[in-house]
C-alpha cells in the first residue's frame, strides 16, 4: 500500500493541556475522559497525515492498493488540518503548507467539459487519480461530494486568519472556489439539483430531494454571491421528506445514519429552524438525536436476530461489509452486502457495524454514544492496534470469522469515515467548527434563504 506521507506517529505538537482536556464525561454509568477522545481523534486525524499526497492535497478515499482519491475526504481533511493545530496535532505551518497545495491543486486543475478533466463548471469528479489528479475511470462529477469538499475549503479560510501571504492565499482560494460552483447549472434545468453529471450522459436524472446529508449541500447552493440555488429549489427538496414514528420516536426519517450527520460536522442547527422543523416544534440537531436514539432501540430489539447488536453494540450505516455473499448461519440463510448504504429500522441490515458512525453521534446524544464508545474500545478492543484507530466496520454474524467476538473486520479505512470522527469529537468537546462557521457569511445567507431563523443565527444578522 502507498503511504503517501511518513509513517503513523501519535507525538503531539505543542500540545495545550487545557485544550487536550482532562475532564471526564460520565453518561450511562460510564467514566470516559476527555483525554480518551481525543486519543481517538488524534488516531483518526493520522490518515489525513499520512494518507494524503502532499504534493496535491489529494486524500485516498480507502486504504487499498491503487484506489483513487475521493473529494469528499479531501474536504474532511481540509477541515481537520484546523483542528490539529488547535489540539496540537501538528504545528500550524505544517497545516498552511498542505492546505495551500490542497487549495491551490483544485484551483489549477484541468476544468472544462473533457472526460478526463478534474472539474467542470466548481465542481469535481467524485474520485480522481491520486497523483495525476485527473478523473478516475468513468465517475460522476459529483455535487455532494463537492460540497464537502467546498465545506472544508470554507473551514479553513475561517480558520487561517493570521496576515501572512499564505494563510492570505489561503483565504483567497477558498473564496474563489466556493464562487465558481455554478449551482444553478447543476440544477440541469430539474427543479432540484442534480446528484451529478458526466460528459458522456450528461446530468443524472436522481435529484436531491428527501432529507438527507444534502442539507449541507442547499445551504452552500442558496448562500452562493454568484451563482446561488433558487429558494424554490429548497421548497423541491423538503417536499420529499418522510416525518415517521419508529420505536416510540417521532422524527424525520433518513435510514442510514450518515445522513443525520454530515452536514452537522459544518453547521450547527442548535437552536435555528426552517419551516418544516418550526411546524414540528423541534430543530435538525433534536432530530439527529432522535434517530441516534432509534438506531440504539433497533439494535436493542434486535428484530433480524443478528449476533452482537445491543444496547452498547449498534451503529448502522453506508459501510464495507463481508459479501457480497450468500451464508447459512445457525440455520438461518443471511445476505451479506459490501459497500451499501445500510439503514434502520427499514434496512438493508447484514449484521454490519461501523464505530466511527457511533463517535459521529457524539454531540447529539452523549448518554448513549459514550458507552457504546467504551464497549467498543475496552470490551471488543476494536481500536488498539489500528494505524488510524477504529476500522471502518465489523460483522460479528458472518461465519467464516478470525478469532474473537469482531466476526468480519474491514481490512480498510476510508477517509470519509476519519473526518467525522475527528471533527464530530472537536464539535462535541470545544464547539470548533461550528464556531468557525457561524462566522461565515455564506452559510448565514444559506441558512436564511432557506427560510432558517431563530437562535445564533437571528444574533448574527
């Protein structure tokens, strides 16, 4: 496997105790310290070190031989490189020399209509070739994943501040990539915007609409100063929700619980609603900690009868898994799935868990994560010995298992995974990010032109 930087190292840099923490969190009968997140966080933050090209910024998307850089975890990175420096991760002119060359690889890029370009019109293919920085094989270009990867950019002009040329420049770079995303383009003449495009079929014709991690990607469209969403496109979007009661919890339902989460890594719904969640007395981060609470009470109940699932084993989401494959297991016929966006209560489930979903539900429902955190860590020992800490999943139903109560063990990371790990523990322990971006004035005008109001950001007009 290509290490792209040196090898993992856990020294901190500077380290400020006081920001380190010392503290304990006691929720549900379980004692864990401040000083254990951040262990695991400092753990997730080394793929971003260590899996990234240097010379591009470029970040692997999964820890396998040859596979391509996703944007997606370039912007989880971009985002990170922050946090290590306030943690003392890294020194902070480390973190300015890979941010520019990040910033400065996407600005330069090939951008045009070719197929073998690295963007089109602000945005990017969802995968390109780590050192060439070309699209890789025929993906989409792809509108999510540009968000991310917008938002991490916009994380890190909050973040460098300082009047030297290069966090000048990196100020510069973000702003102007964020102002080349034509949104309105990416609509493709639907009423909602497009998943993506190629040049070979041109748009997709799946829209985001339905609630979903997309949340992020309207508040960047309608916040846009140059080519920005029409209101309207939101109204599209909203109109696909699906309001559900599941195990006693009423909430607006996504199954997999990566949805409820990724646009609360950047922006913090604490407090502010749009008229849908103004209609249900409630706000976004009330309802990530209600389906937080629904995946427990799944794992709880157990109804597929998988092996592990528990009041401190769940986590169910868009993972690796063991199949694609057909096993008998105890009698029963099981279908095991690879990659798939694994959901609850309505499945699909394989008996897949992924931990880092678990440390990405931190801020909404600490009583619960806590403890699952602890089961994973100390009981099933699912984060010792790992480069970048918790692999990115585990099957403990699948027969054909190693010694231990893991089952299957993903032999990968994936850089989509790390981020919210370091950045949802940053969230949960200090507020950062969410800090970082009240303060920017495109998420703020987002925000309004959604119809948002209420809370920090009616303080911040």
């Amino acid at each position: 496997m290509q290490r792209w930087g040196t090898e993992p190292g856990f020294a901190h840099h500077n380290a400020d105790p006081a920001v380190t923490g010392a503290t304990d969190h006691k929720q549900g009968g379980v004692a864990i310290s401040a000083d254990t997140l951040t262990d695991i966080q400092r753990a997730a933050f080394g793929y971003f070190e260590h899996e990234t090209n240097p010379h591009n910024g470029l970040v692997l998307d999964k820890t396998a031989p040859d596979w391509p850089a996703s944007i997606a975890a370039v912007g989880m990175g971009l985002a990170s490189w922050p946090v290590g420096v306030m943690r003392g991760f890294v020194p902070r002119q480390t973190a300015v020399a890979r941010v520019l060359a990040t910033l400065r690889f996407f600005w330069h890029a090939p951008h045009g209509p070719e197929p073998d370009a690295t963007g089109h019109h602000g945005f990017y293919y969802h995968f390109l070739d780590m050192q060439t920085g070309r699209r890789f094989g025929q993906c989409e270009l792809s509108t999510i994943d540009t968000a991310f990867l917008l938002a991490g950019a916009l994380s890190c002009a909050q973040f460098f501040q300082q009047d030297d040329p290069a966090e000048c420049e990196i100020r510069s770079l973000a702003d102007e990539l964020y102002r080349r995303a034509d949104w309105v383009w990416a609509m493709g003449g639907f009423s909602a915007v497009s998943m993506g495009w190629t040049p070979e079929a041109g748009f997709l014709p799946s829209l985001w609409e339905g609630y979903d991690e997309a949340l992020l990607l309207y508040v960047l469209g309608l916040g846009s100063p140059t080519h920005a969403l029409p209101p309207e496109s939101y109204q599209t979007w909203a109109s696909g929700y699906q309001w559900q009661r599941n195990y006693g919890v009423d909430y607006l339902y996504s199954g997999s619980m990566f949805t409820h989460q990724l646009s609360h890594v950047w922006v913090d719904f604490r407090g502010i609603q749009d008229e849908f969640m103004r209609g249900k007395g409630i706000d976004y981060f009330e309802n990530s900690r209600r389906a937080t609470l629904v995946q427990q009470r799944y794992a709880m109940d157990n109804p597929r009868g998988f092996k592990g699932y528990g009041e401190y084993c769940w986590g169910i989401t868009a993972s690796d898994g063991p199949g694609p494959a057909r096993r008998m297991v105890d009698g029963v016929m099981r279908e095991f799935y690879d990659y798939v966006a694994r959901g609850v209560p309505h499945g699909p489930d394989d008996g897949t868990l992924a931990p880092w979903v678990v440390v990405a539900s931190l801020p909404f429902a600490p009583d619960i994560v806590l403890p699952c955190i602890d089961y994973f860590v100390h009981e099933l020992d699912l984060h010792t010995g790992n480069p970048y800490g918790f692999k990115a999943s585990f099957n403990p139903t699948w027969p054909e298992s190693v010694d231990g109560p893991y089952g299957w063990v993903s032999p990968w990371h994936f850089g989509i995974d790390q981020g919210p790990v370091v950045l949802m523990i940053e969230n949960h322990l200090h507020g950062t990010v969410w800090d970082w971006m009240r303060q920017c004035s495109y998420i703020g005008a987002g925000l309004r032109r959604a119809g948002f109001a209420g809370g920090w950001l009616d303080a911040t007009v």
